[in-house]
C-alpha cells in the first residue's frame, strides 16, 4: 500500500475518532466553486468534516460568482499581474483537499485557518500575504507545499504540520509569532532568505530531508529544542538578533553555521552533532554555551569570535577539534571537557581566563602562538602531547606530570621552567628541566654543538653547570 494512501486511511481514521461523529459517518463532500464562490463574495468560509473536490485557485477569483459556477476549474485562466483579494475568513477543519491549491499573489485581509486538513496535491501560497493569523495545525501536505516570498503579519501557527513533500518558505516574511513545533518534513525544507521579525519555535521539529535555513533572519528569540534534523542542514551566514537556543538538538548530518551571526545569547546545551559541525567565522556578541555537547565527527571553530563567556564544558570531540585563530574576549570554559583527536588552538587569542582543568587531550593539543592575558588552567587534566611554541601566558596552572609530551622548543621550555618557579612548583621546575635538557641533548645536531646545551643549563639553572648532574653525556 503506497504511502499516500496510509495517510489518506489514518486522516479518515482520525475524522472518524472525532467526538459528536458517527461510527459509520464519512465526511459530505463539498465543492471547490461553492467555495470560491464565498471568497468572491467576501462571505465566510467555515466547513468541518467535508471532503473538498476540484481545486482552490486564486485565479477564479477574477471571475463573477456565476462565472465560477459555470466554467469548469479544470478550465485555465489567464494570469493576472494584480493580487487576488480575499475578504472572507476562512476555517476549514478536520477535512481532506482533493485537488491543486494555488492561493499565489493572494492579499488574505482576515484569518485563514486550515486545521487538521489533508491537501493531497500541491498547494500553493506563493507570494501571498496574511494580513491576520493563520493556522495549519495538525494538517498535512502529502505532495509539495510553498509559501515563498509569502508575508504573514501576524501570528502563523504550523505546529504539528506535516509535510510529507518538499516545502518551501524562501524568503517568507513572519512579522508575529511562527510556530512550528513539532511538525514533521519528510523531504527538504526551505528557508533560506526568510525573516522571522517576532518569536519563533521549532521545538521538537523533525527535519527528515535537508534543511535550508541560508541567510534567514531570526529578529527575536529562536528555540530549537529537542529537533531533529536527519540530513544536511544549513544555516550559513544565518543572523540570530535575540537569543537562541538548541538545547538537545540532533544533527544526525552536517550541521552549517558557518559565518553566522548570534547577536543574543546562544545555547547549544546537551547538543549531538553526529555529522561535522562547522561554526567557521561565526560571531557570538552574547553568551555562547556548549554544555555536555557530543562532536563525534569534530567541530570547526576557525576564525570564530566568542564575544562575551564561552562555555564548552564536560563535552566530548571524537575527531579534530579546531579553533584557529578564534578570539575569546570573556571566559573560556573547556573543563572536562574530552578531545579524543587533535584540538588546535594555534593563534587564539584569550582576553579572559581559559579554563582546560579535568580535561582529556588524547592526542595533540596546539597552542602555537596563542595568548593568554588572564590565568590559564590545567589543573587536573591529561595531555598526551602539547605545543606551547611561541605561546604567551602570565600564570599557567598546568602540573608537569599532566604533560606526556611537550613538543621541543628553548623558548617554549625556558617559559615553562620560569612559570613553574613564579608558581613555586619548584618540583615541576626540575623535572621540566631535566627533560629540557634531555630533549635538548637528542635534538642537537652533533656532538660539536653540546657545548650550546651545557651553556643553555648554566643560565637556566644559574652556577657552574660541571656541578650538576651529568645530563647530556
């Protein structure tokens, strides 16, 4: 049995379910010109539990109502540049569409509700405006549905909608409150370009094809909780005005913020990012929180600007993490935090305190000419291998035996030796220099330049270095 009609069976089944409806009761059939009809003569629209045949065109509004009822709407009409008027309100539910829906260059001037409605063909609202709320809640879509370049003024309610085709909102306008929580898109959905002026939800949505959010301007607050998006979903470039938030999101693909833009607060608690999250050049002016967030296949941070605090505590890389050249103005907060592969934090700059205590770098940790004006902590943590070239810190709370490898370099090493003894920690001041001058023996070239490693000891430790312990032969 195909799928349409399963949906066909089960929205028949749910009319039929209805409190005050028959058991053998089935839905009286209506037909689209007695609507139209209405709609042209400005009178309201309200039917439950019908089946609409023919299809509901804009376009047969440029009739007379006896034009309507005469001419058949399988009949096509010339298109006209001027956009169709609608003074009825209209409320239709728990109904089926049998036909095409083409509602484009439509100007809706009271409320259009369509509430647990099934439009089996296309339905089109393209370049329409609403000038009152609209609802399609619970309805669903079983072939392709398009608002784009559509405005709605006020509230747009598509909360448990289903879309089973594509379903394209490029460029559409939502100047009050759009509501899409828990609604279901099958294949891809579109809104790239699109404005959303006032609130918007998408909590617990379900993206089962590729999601377009391109460029889209969310000018309040933004809430993604609990979404899943299956496929590739995009929002590059996307500016983010009033906060928002991902909290426990699923990006089973590639998740797109590159160069996106989140003026409020940002928050991306308890996030998994199956697929490789790419935050590139994006712009965090508020907040930004990753708190026990999941990067099995790594996170691309490069160039990134975290304008205020940013936390990514107790969460888990499984491949490279990169931040290069990102600059974090407030508190970076990375503890507990497991890098299973490398994590690059080459040219960062830190104007706040970094905290990497009870974290895990399991591979390579890069620091190569980072700078950090505040305090830097590692207390607790393991380090497999780290880089400190040309590394710039005040105060670094890193213990000697966290350090599996640190990879060679003088100055690297004399910093880390003088920081120890500005700490006190003059056991880790020893022992990192005795694997200074250890590695600094393996790394001269011959045996003619180990008169440079002993006279680098003598101004490392101070005295007459043929006192110390022989280190290099």
């Amino acid at each position: 049995m195909q799928i349409s009609a399963i949906f066909i069976i089960l929205g028949l089944a749910l009319l039929l379910a209805l409190p005050q409806t028959a058991l053998g009761e089935l839905p009286s059939t209506v037909s689209a010109d007695e609507i139209m009809v209405k709609i042209r003569l400005g009178l309201p629209v309200e039917y439950d539990k019908v089946a609409i045949s023919g299809n509901l065109t804009s376009e047969r509004l440029g009739l007379t109502a006896k034009q309507i009822l005469r001419i058949p709407f399988e009949v096509k009409m010339p298109a006209s540049d001027e956009p169709m008027q609608s003074n009825s309100s209209i409320v239709i539910r728990n109904s089926i569409v049998y036909g095409r829906v083409d509602f484009s260059n439509t100007l809706f001037h009271k409320p259009v509700v369509f509430e647990n409605t099934f439009f089996m063909e296309n339905a089109s609202f393209e370049n329409s405006l609403f000038e009152e709320d609209i609802g399609f809640v619970h309805s669903m879509f079983l072939k392709n549905a398009s608002f784009a370049d559509s405005s709605f003024n006020a509230k747009a309610n598509f909360s448990q909608s289903y879309f089973k085709g594509s379903a394209s909102f490029y460029g559409t306008q939502f100047g009050g409150i759009a509501d899409f929580s828990l609604a279901r898109f099958y294949t891809d959905a579109l809104f790239a370009s699109s404005q959303f002026q006032s609130n918007m939800a998408f909590g617990k949505t379900d993206f089962r094809g590729k999601s377009n959010f391109k460029g889209a301007v969310f000018g309040q607050d933004a809430q993604f909780n609990e979404t899943k998006f299956e496929k590739e979903s995009s929002f590059e470039r996307t500016n983010f005005a009033g906060s928002v938030q991902f909290s426990g999101p699923v990006f089973n693909s590639t998740a797109d913020f590159n160069s996106a833009q989140f003026s409020g607060e940002a928050r991306f608690n308890e996030a998994q990012f199956i697929g490789p999250a790419l935050f590139a050049g994006a712009r965090f002016s508020d907040l930004a929180e990753f708190k026990d967030c999941h990067f099995p296949a790594g996170a691309d941070f490069t160039e990134s600007d975290f304008g205020i605090d940013a936390t990514f505590c107790n969460t888990s890389f499984g491949q490279r993490a990169d931040f290069t050249a990102s600059d974090f103005l407030g508190f970076a907060d990375f503890c507990g935090s497991n890098f299973a592969c490398d994590a690059d934090f080459s040219n960062c700059s830190f104007r706040g305190p970094a905290d990497f205590s009870r974290s895990a770098f399991n591979e390579k940790i890069n620091l190569y000419d980072a700078q950090f004006r505040k305090n830097v902590h590692f207390e607790s943590s393991k380090i497999n291998n780290i880089n400190l070239t040309q590394a710039r810190y005040e105060w670094l709370f890193l213990k000697w035996d966290s350090i599996n490898h640190l990879e060679f370099d003088d100055n690297a090493y004399q910093r880390l030796i003088n920081n120890y003894k500005k700490l006190q920690w003059y056991g880790d001041s020893s022992d990192c220099n005795s694997t200074y001058m250890g590695t600094a023996a393996q790394e001269a070239p011959n045996e003619s330049h180990l008169w440079i490693i002993d006279g680098i000891r003598s101004i490392v430790l101070g005295g007459n270095s043929s006192h110390l312990p022989d280190l290099i032969f």
